[in-house]
C-alpha cells in the first residue's frame, strides 16, 4: 500500500509463469500514464524477443505477430499483450497455437480440396508438431525483469 499525494492506493500483483498482472483499486492518471509508458515498453521489448524466436518460412507467422497495450479507464487496468492474429485468408492463429503448443502424433483426416486446377482426395495425415514455445518461452523469461519495473514504479510514488 502507497499514498500518493493523499490517494491511497492498494496494488495487488497476481503472477504465474507467464502473466504478470497489477491491480489497483484507484488508478490516478499520472500513474495511469507511467504503467501505460512502461508497460508498452515492456510489450514492445516482448514482441521483439517473440520475433526472433518465431519460426520464418513465409513471413505470414512474423507479420501477423502484434504486440497492444490496453488502457481500460473503466475496468480500472492497464495491459501489455503480444498476440498473432487472424489472417482473412488463412487461419494463422490456429497454426500459431500448433506451433506454440505442438501437437500429438494422432492420424487426423484431412478433406479433399483443389489446387491450381487438380483434384487433390482426402488423406488421413499424423501430426507430431514439436512445441516451440516462441510465445510462452520469452514471456516467462522477461517476467522477472517485469516485475521488478512494476514493483519499482509502484514503490517510487
């Protein structure tokens, strides 16, 4: 618990091995300002570690690859996340989350479709992707540094 200038505020820190969340109960706007400033540093620190773990074939994976950071006024929050999206054309999340995760070695069916023209049947195909954690791995990795910029920042009013 810090006072600032008169405001009392309560922060709460909930942490697991890939998240990092601050809580506070009353969020005055210069503080407000400061999280949003070191919080989009940290999330654009993160995207870049996040980058050069992704695995390059295309590019797609890396251009759809963005890095927010959320300042809800009335949820009373501020957040940083790194996130690949969704492609119109192609569903790069879903392969994001088969990359990231890695999938087991089960036969899946995989329906016919056409290319440039020929008919391609149906197959049954086995997955087996290794996780690569490109996500999860520097996320858990800048956490401490993370938290100790917070804590600082808090202690620092």
């Amino acid at each position: 618990m810090n006072t600032a200038r008169g405001i009392l505020i309560d922060a709460k820190l909930d942490l697991n091995d890939t998240r990092l969340r601050v809580r506070l109960d009353t969020l005055p706007d210069k503080l407000r300002r400061r999280l949003a400033s070191t919080i989009g540093r940290l999330t654009n620190e993160l995207l870049h570690k996040v980058e050069a773990r992704e695995p390059v074939r295309t590019g797609r994976l890396r251009r759809l690859t963005q890095a927010y950071v959320d300042d809800n006024r009335i949820k009373n929050f501020v957040r940083g996340r790194v996130r690949v999206l969704r492609s119109r054309r192609h569903n790069t999340a879903a392969a994001a989350g088969a990359l990231e995760y890695g999938s087991t070695g089960k036969k899946f069916a995989v329906r016919g479709y056409s290319r440039r023209g020929a008919r391609v049947g149906g197959y049954q195909r086995v997955g087996g992707i290794t996780e690569m954690r490109f996500l999860r791995g520097p996320a858990a990795a800048m956490l401490p540094k993370a938290r100790a910029e917070l804590r600082r920042l808090l202690q620092d009013l």
